[in-house]
C-alpha cells in the first residue's frame, strides 16, 4: 500500500470511529422529536424510552423548518402533511422514515347536545362523496382520491333519528362556524395572499354549500380548541382533529371525511431509520 493509500485507510478508520462514538452518544442522551402543541402525535412521541425531549411548536411549518436546520433529530405528524410539507418546503435533505405509527381517523367535533347537526353534516358528507365533490377537491391536495380503498367506520351507528333543535337553530341564523388552527399545510393554513385555504376548508365549504348555510371559519390556538366549542364559540372544530376515546367524553364527532397516521420524519443523513430506533 502507498503512502497515500495509508493515510485514505486510515482517515476512514478515524470517520468510523468517530461516527460510531457520535451515534453511541446519541443514543446515551436519546432523540429529540417536534410536534405540534396539543395534537396525538404529542402522546406518540412521548410513549418511545428513546425520546428524552419533546419540543412543541404551533405548526408543522416550524417543525420541519427545526429539523432541517439539525436543531431536533426528528418530527411526528400526519403523513400526508409531512410528504406536502417536504415538497413545498423545498427540504431536500429530509425523508420519511418507517412505516406509519398509527392510523387517525379524523372528523368534526360538535357538542354533546348537537345531534341534529351532526347527523344533517353526515348526509352532506355522503352526498358530496357520492356526486364526486369530494373527490375532485382531494386530487386538488393530494393528486389523488384520499378515500379510496380506506373503510370509513360510522362514529355512532345504528342511532336514532335526533330530534333536538341544534340544526333547526343553525339553519335559521343561515351560518355554521368551524375552527381550526389555521397553520395546517395542506388541511388549513393561509396562503402568499393572506387567505385561509386548505383541504379541510374547501370540504367545510362544499357541505355548507350543500346545507344552504354560509361557512365562516374561525382560527384560533389549537392546544384551547376544544375549550373553545365547548364554550359555544364556534359550531365546531373541522381542523383535522383526530377522533379518540377522549375526546368523545367531552365532544362528539361526525363520521370521518378522511384517514391519515402519524408519520416519522428524519433527515436523510439520520441514524433513526423507524419506530425502532426510537424504542
């Protein structure tokens, strides 16, 4: 071997150990992960003994932008907003990493007395499914039908025919309000022109239409949401909010308009290739 042939091996023998020493810390310390305050993927994050620290952000605009720059080791948040985050980002240096962690089923939240409306918001959402409404606004985000091949479990099956005065009450002010956070790519966010847009916007708009009501919608703090409806508010939360057990002891929720799951995102040079190096 030659000098130089000497000095190349032994270069890559100092990279590996070196790699193998910076890795073997990481590992000691654990990973940091970024989600968005108050949302599922909080939980997630917490449950693996490999995250020491979870750093919360109002978006997934701020997320992404903290992993690219190296200052946490990875994200959690839907798939399909992390794959529209990515390509609008223009992040080049991150990927998805693994499979999903779970599925989210996602409908609209409404008060525990509002059965009325939420079952007139089902038949809107079946009619609009149905004419092609939906499918049309879904390949306008997504390129593609984001329904199609997935079950839609009906939240509350087999229920009677509601007879309170939540929808009546709606239909004669000719409004139904809706929050979200307002800070959501590509489900609800504001675009170069300052406008609320999004696919959970254009869906809520579509039903409203279909109901003969206006759709206002309301952005506000995610992680006080809840509080909010509860409040009266707003009619409801249509912001992509995960249907979960906890939530339905405070809140209903309609049938879903669509599925998604949390997702891990890293940066292409990362050692964390799935949930497994997160256990």
């Amino acid at each position: 071997m030659t000098q130089k042939g000497l000095w190349i091996a032994l270069l890559i023998i100092v990279f590996i150990i070196a790699a193998f020493f910076i890795t073997s810390e990481r590992s000691e310390r654990g990973f940091t992960v970024a989600v968005v305050t108050g949302t599922t993927f909080e939980k997630e994050a917490r449950r693996f003994p490999g995250v020491s620290e979870v750093k919360l952000y109002e978006d997934d605009n701020q997320t992404l932008t903290e992993l690219a720059n190296g200052r946490v080791d990875a994200v959690i948040t839907d798939r399909l907003v992390a794959l529209t985050g990515i390509k609008k980002g223009g992040y080049d240096n991150l990927k998805l990493a693994g499979g999903l962690l779970y599925y989210e089923t996602i409908g609209v939240a409404l008060g525990k007395e509002d059965d009325a409306l939420r079952q007139a918001i089902n038949k809107a959402l079946n009619e609009i499914i149905a004419d092609g409404t939906y499918e049309k606004i879904s390949k306008k985000y997504f390129n593609a039908d984001i329904l199609e091949g997935v079950e839609r479990k009906i939240t509350f099956p087999d229920e009677p025919q509601a007879t309170d005065g939540s929808w009546a009450k709606a239909k004669k002010r000719g409004v139904l309000s809706f929050a979200m956070s307002g800070g959501y790519p590509p489900f609800n966010y504001y675009n170069e022109n300052n406008e609320l847009t999004g696919f959970d916007v254009e869906i809520a708009e579509a039903v409203c239409e279909r109901l003969g009501v206006r759709y206002k919608p309301v952005t506000t703090a995610w992680d006080g949401i809840i509080e909010g409806l509860r409040a009266g508010r707003y009619d409801g939360v249509w912001g992509s909010m995960a249907i979960t057990e906890e939530r339905l002891e405070i809140v209903d929720f309609t049938d879903p308009y669509y599925v998604s799951g949390a997702q891990l995102v890293v940066r292409e040079d990362s050692p964390i290739t799935g949930a497994e190096s997160l256990r």
